[in-house]
C-alpha cells in the first residue's frame, strides 16, 4: 500500500484468500489484504504477499479507487533525521507450550493471557465475548487459572493481580460459573475465587484432556 490508502477496505471485501490472524494468536482469520488492528497508525491496510496467492486477477488492485496498491511495491530503506528517539521495545509473551503439563497447543481449551486479553476485547476474534476455542460455545462452568510459581515474591503478586484483571474479564460467563485459581500466593478478596491446590508438592498435574 502506498500514502494513497484512506483505509475503506473495499480491498479486503475484494480478496479471496485468507490468512491466520496472528494478533489474534491465531484464533481466527483475516483476508491476505487486511488492517493489521483497529488502532494501526498509520491507519493503512498491508497485504500479505505470502498469503496472496495471485490468480485473483489483482481483484484488490481493481477494488481500489484510491490508486493505493502497488503489488510489485519492494521494501525499501529510508534515512530520516529526528531530534528525539523513544525506544519502546514491547515484549515477547512467553511459550507456554514450553510449560507441557499444562496441555496448551494440545488442549484447544487451555489458553494463554493474552488469548484471554483478545478474546474480552470487543475487537477480537469474539468481539468481546468469553468463548471456547473449541467450538465457539459459551465459556465452561468450571475455569482454571494458574500463573507463574516460580517468580519472586513480588513478581508473583504482580502477577495475581494481572490474574484478578483475567478473572473480572470472565464476568460475561454463565451465572454460577465456578473460576479456581492455581498459585503458591492466593487470592481472598474476589468473591467467586476459589483457591485449588495440585498435588502435595503444590505443582499443578498435567492436563491432558478437558471435559467440554
């Protein structure tokens, strides 16, 4: 895309093929031409050259009225000078497919935080609605939250209070939902937190499976 684009996404009603979105970590799909988020600054639609698979006749150049695709665009390097820099680097959320008792990557069901974040927020995947990844059914009666057990101290109450934040998300569930939390430091001031235990040495058993 160049500066032309006003951002109409007629280029993304024209395009065939779909991609995974992985701003969504990957729980649902875009089209290859697509905003990669609502707050996208700037507001320009991209075009996923690996997903595009060609044989549509350039529908999303012929869809454009704005001249803003140019599918034959190279990456370029360009020398700018500022009197100021910010460097925000963000963060890498952690594999939790690393943690294998946990079943996550196996278990449809079991998730990861910022999943938990994009699926409350009304412009992800569910638009704000608490699902399974399953099957897109209501979310289970029963939920599980476990965190990191292994930080110090003041990492793990940090940490819980990220987990309160995640637990308030889960108010849209079902009414008499049953939330528990698995954490060597717990909770007592949400009123529907239960606090469950693993085995005796407080390490949670492997999941292999969920009932839903």
């Amino acid at each position: 895309m160049n500066d032309n684009c006003v951002a109409c996404n007629a280029c993304t009603e024209a395009c065939p093929s779909e991609r995974v979105n992985e701003f969504n970590f990957g729980m649902d799909r875009t089209k290859a031409a697509y905003l990669p988020y609502n707050q996208a600054f700037p507001q320009k639609y991209v075009i996923d050259d690996a997903q595009c698979t060609g044989d549509c006749g350039k529908a999303c150049q012929a869809a454009c009225k704005y001249d803003a695709i140019d599918l034959t665009m190279k990456a370029e390097t360009l020398n700018l000078k500022f009197d100021a820099i910010i460097v925000a680097t963000g963060w890498k959320p952690y594999d939790a497919a690393k943690t294998d008792n946990l079943g996550f990557g196996k278990v449809k069901n079991v998730i990861n935080n910022m999943m938990m974040e994009r699926l409350a927020s009304p412009n992800g995947p569910t638009a704000g609605k608490i699902l399974r990844p399953s099957d897109g059914k209501p979310g289970p009666e029963r939920r599980l939250c476990a965190v990191c057990r292994q930080q110090r101290r003041e990492s793990s109450r940090i940490l819980l209070i990220y987990l309160l934040h995640g637990l308030s998300e889960t108010d849209s569930l079902p009414q008499g939902a049953e939330p528990g939390i698995h954490s060597k430091y717990l909770l007592h001031r949400y009123q529907d937190a239960r606090p469950v235990r693993g085995n005796s040495t407080g390490r949670l058993r492997m999941i292999q499976r969920l009932p839903w």
